[in-house]
C-alpha cells in the first residue's frame, strides 16, 4: 500500500493523494492542479529560484473530524505529551506529505498504542519504532528536489517544530487490525497544542473550538492541571472498562448456557465482529450468506495462504491447513451470531440486485439496512487440533472507496474468550 493509500485512509478522502500546488511564492501564481511540483520545480529553476513556497489546496485537503466538547475528546482519543524526534516527507505529484516519529514523553489517558511491528509503508528512515515512540503522517512538508527548496503548507495547520514539545489528540492505531505504533490527527490542528517554557499549552490554530476553549476555561490551560485530571479520567475509565468487560462476558456465557451447545466457529465470529465492527452507532451488522475466502480459486488460496503464513509468525500449519480445506467451496452461514447488535443474513442474489446493473447501489442499500457497518464477508473458521487458535477471513465494504479485507489470527483465552492475536491485510479501498 503506497503512503497516499495510507493518509487517504486516515483522513478520509482521496485528496493527499492527488493533491496540486495553488500558487508560488517566488513565481507566478498557477491555477490549482495545473501543474506537478516536478513541472514547478523545473520553472523555477529556468528563472533562476532556489525555493518556492505552495500549499495544499483546499480542494484535496484532509477533512478532519469535530467534537463537541472536551467528554467527547477524551472519549475517543490518545492524548499524548509528545516532542517530535524525526521526520521524512515524499512528494506525490502535485503535493508533499510528511511521516512524523514522536516520542512519547507522557500518555495521560487510557487509550494505548499497540506493539505490532509492522508499520505500514513508513519511511524506513524512520524505522524500528521503539515502544515510548509513534509514527503520524500529515499533509504539507519540505523538499529539497533538483536543487530546489519546495516547502508546501497545509492551511490552518502548520508542520511541527522538531524542538518544541506538543499537547497531541490522536487517534490511536486507526488501522488497529493490522498496523501498531501509528497514531492519526483525526481533529487536525484542533487537537494540537504547543507546550510554552512557562508550563502552559496553546492551540497550534487561532480557530475557536470546543477543545481549546473547554481547557483554558477547566484548567486555564495550565499543562500540571491538564495533566492531573486526564489521568484521574483515564484511571477510572480503566476501572469502568473492566467492570463492563466482566458483566459482558457474565452475559455472554449466560447466552450461551442458555442456547446449549455453542458452535465453536460462531463464537470465533463474534468474538470478531464485537471487537472490529461493534461502534454505538452501529446496530446491524449485515453479513453475506455465502462464505468467501478472499480467493476461491484453490490454487490461488493456497497462494494466499504462503502470504498469510509468513506475515503471522505464531499461526500453526495445521490451522492453514484445516482453514483451506474448508474453503476450497464456499457454504452457507447460518443465524447463530452472538452479538448485542442485530443480525443479518443477505444472499448472493440480494447482493446483486444491490450492486448490480439498475441496482441503487449503496443509496439503496442503506436505505434497506440503515445504521449498518456495511457488507461483510466471512469465510469459514480454521482451528488448530486444541481449537485454541483459529484463522479467518474478514471483508467489510463500507461504500464504493471505502472497504478493506483481512486474515485475522485469533487465540483463545483461559477463559474460554476468543481475542485477535495478529492480521494480514489482503486489500484496501
């Protein structure tokens, strides 16, 4: 997955990807996406410039999220004290991004970064990753390209000074399934605050907003204070989340003496689908019927297989191999979910009339199946001989650019709970 893959897929459009300069500071002003930077680059060097200054346009700038109040930041984000250390940028046609290692001098709230190793397409110039560090792609940087000085900005929100140390809201491992140590400023420049030499935090952004607003009026944005109540937050969150854990598992067990006999590969699915697709805005999770393998060729998945082999180092040979016998021919699921959200079962035929020619396509969809994850795919469970490992694949398209596909590794615990343990991705759009 190239790098504007990754930032689309943290920002939320295909803008980074194909964004243009709007104008030079050292030169005439060029109209929007008229010209690569390497086309610039060339101008600028017939007249005799060493730098020129562009930005990325608002027509392809990231669209950042919002929160209504402080409750909700806290809720939903890392909130790390954080100095940057290292950067790398590239450039992608018309616009430059940047890869920022941060290390992480404080995390005062109860939202963690995972360990997985392997981190995307990051520069591997900013490679290994060490535990108390973190990896964040923004828009905008510098270059030196041909001899000339390309520095580009993104509005609003200026790149980080690697001297300085930063108050940070970020969105912890927002490719959690696959992906560890990369962190995503979901808020922008909103949640971005400059630490002063006098103990106190300034918003990077001179744009009024709930965040900035709610510190200096609850701590007069002292960073002690600041600091103080986030971890009395976070420490009775730890507490909240283990108490919910318990009683969902009471319940869970309770479902499932109720039921009787339990099918093993349901409660793998499940255990799945809680973890990755359960939001609270979610409640309908709808599945197609059929199983899919993400290749039903079974020379072709037993290619697929080397693949996810090798990129999981704790996945046994005896779960491939009863995973690929099992989906050389796909089957049919059938409505023994255990989750707290409805299910539901479509048919490939259904499928088609969603998707298929005179189909209303998503519009129609999500008018018959409203605050819905999307469309899932499920292929059937591989166990180890102890049934204590399994192997699953996972696809889930949310819109037409907006889906990704997975090999999930699970264990199960002592307590007879199913947790991710490791994934390979297999696809993104």
């Amino acid at each position: 997955m190239r790098t504007e893959s990754l930032l689309i897929t943290l920002y939320g459009l295909v803008a980074i990807a194909t964004g243009a300069s709007t104008g030079a500071s050292y030169g005439r002003r060029q109209a929007p996406e008229a010209r690569s930077i390497i086309q610039q680059v060339a101008t600028a060097k017939e007249r005799g410039e060493r730098r020129i200054q562009i930005s990325v346009p608002s027509s392809s700038a990231p669209q950042y999220s919002n929160v209504k109040n402080l409750d909700e930041a806290i809720s939903n984000y890392a909130i790390v004290i954080a100095r940057p250390v290292a950067r790398q940028s590239n450039y992608m046609v018309n616009t430059i991004s940047t890869w920022y290692k941060f290390k992480v001098i404080e995390n005062i709230s109860d939202k963690t970064f995972s360990d997985r190793q392997n981190h995307a397409d990051a520069p591997k110039e900013l490679l290994p990753v060490q535990p108390d560090e973190i990896l964040i792609p923004k828009a905008g940087g510098d270059l030196v390209i041909d001899g000339v000085e390309v520095i580009c900005d993104e509005p609003g929100f200026p790149q980080f000074e690697m001297s300085r140390t930063y108050l940070l809201f970020v969105k912890p491992d927002p490719f959690s399934s696959r992906f560890g140590r990369i962190g995503a400023f979901m808020l922008g420049p909103k949640g971005v605050f400059v630490v002063r030499s006098d103990g106190s935090v300034e918003p990077v952004t001179q744009q009024s907003h709930p965040l900035s607003s709610e510190l200096e009026k609850l701590y007069d944005n002292s960073l002690e204070r600041i600091k103080a109540d986030f971890k009395q937050r976070a420490s009775e969150q730890a507490t909240l989340r283990e108490v919910v854990k318990l009683h969902e598992k009471d319940k869970r067990f309770a479902r499932r003496t109720a039921r009787g006999n339990f099918p093993e590969e349901y409660a793998v699915y499940s255990a799945l689908i809680e973890r990755m697709y359960i939001r609270k805005e979610v409640e309908l999770i709808v599945i197609k019927r059929q199983t899919s393998a993400y290749s039903s060729d079974p020379g072709k998945l037993g290619e697929t297989l080397e693949r996810v082999r090798k990129a999981m180092p704790g996945l046994k040979p005896e779960t491939v191999a009863d995973f690929q016998s099992k989906n050389n021919q796909p089957s049919l699921l059938e409505e023994l979910f255990d989750l707290k959200a409805m299910v539901a079962l479509i048919s490939a035929g259904e499928v088609d009339h969603f998707f298929g020619r005179g189909g209303g396509w998503w519009e129609a969809f999500y008018q018959r199946y409203p605050k819905s994850q999307g469309l899932l795919t499920l292929s059937q469970v591989g166990f180890n001989a102890e049934k204590n490992q399994a192997l699953v694949y996972v696809g889930n398209q949310r819109d037409g650019l907006d889906g990704e596909g997975s090999y999930i590794l699970l264990t199960r615990e002592e307590d007879d709970d199913w947790v991710i343990a490791d994934s390979a991705g297999m696809w993104i759009s």
